[in-house]
C-alpha cells in the first residue's frame, strides 16, 4: 500500500533522520549530494554546513533547493520526504549558534536512535580539510511532501 504522509509524519522523519542527499542546480545541470544534516523545529530550517566548493558557489548563485530524505527497509517497506526550500549563509555568531545546535542534535539522534555513542563531529560528518570554519547554512523550508509504502 502507497499513501500520502500527512505533515505531522514527514516532519518527524525529517526529525529522526540526519543524512539526506541535497539537490542544487549548477550551471543548468542538476546535482545530488548526501549530506550530514539536523533538523531546527525552533526555525522550521534544516541545518547543514560544508567547506568552501562547487556546492557553495552553485547555492551562492541559485538558492533554490531539495533535500531527500528516506528510512528503507526494503523495496516494499520505505519512506521518503522531499523538502523544497531556500539556502541561507548564515554570518559568524549565527553559524557558530547553529553548529553548536547541528552537533548536538545529530549527536543525540545517534545516542538515541543508533544506540552508540560519538564524542566527535568528525565521527558522524565529514570533515572539513581546512583550518577555516566551515560555511554553516540554514534551508528555509518552503514545502515538504511525502510519501510511504508499506507491505
């Protein structure tokens, strides 16, 4: 059986998740990239953050993006959400707030969910290859959808 998710459901999968694959557009070419994410109910936003690269200069050029997120089981077992939204760069004391947030947020999913323990950002998002902080961006959620397939 396929249905709709009604609102309720795909913000909580957004909640209990931290890894989805980020669609931006570059150069008239779409891309798709996984990434380390947490979801800030208090903003409605996704939090993420990267090193200074393709993706960065395609978000600076075209704000408009997706992010998918699934939790699979089986081919006939998934869910999936889709978020449409805008990229914001956030300034320094935003993005050190934010990143204070992101981490422990993912952390806590992990402890929670996963039932391991992580005393490192490194060791559940890559890493940045730079002694700069990292850009640290907000998507502002515009509309979220979903669906699930049960067996």
């Amino acid at each position: 059986m396929r249905r709709t998710l009604k609102d309720n459901e795909n913000l909580r999968i957004l909640e209990d998740n931290y890894i989805g694959n980020l669609g931006y557009i570059s150069q008239n070419k779409p891309f798709v990239v996984p990434i380390t994410y947490f979801y800030n109910k208090d903003k409605h936003a996704i939090i993420g953050y990267s090193a200074m690269g393709h993706k960065i200069r395609a978000l600076r050029e075209n704000r408009e993006v997706s992010l998918l997120v699934t939790d699979i089981d089986s081919v006939n077992a998934w869910k999936s959400v889709l978020v449409h939204g805008k990229y914001q760069e956030l300034s320094t004391s935003e993005a050190k707030s934010q990143m204070h947030t992101f981490s422990l947020g993912v952390k806590d999913l992990i402890i929670n969910n996963e039932l391991r323990t992580v005393n490192f950002i490194e060791e559940f998002s890559s890493k940045i290859d730079t002694d700069d902080y990292p850009i640290v961006f907000l998507i502002h959620i515009d509309e979220i959808t979903g669906r699930i397939r049960t067996e």
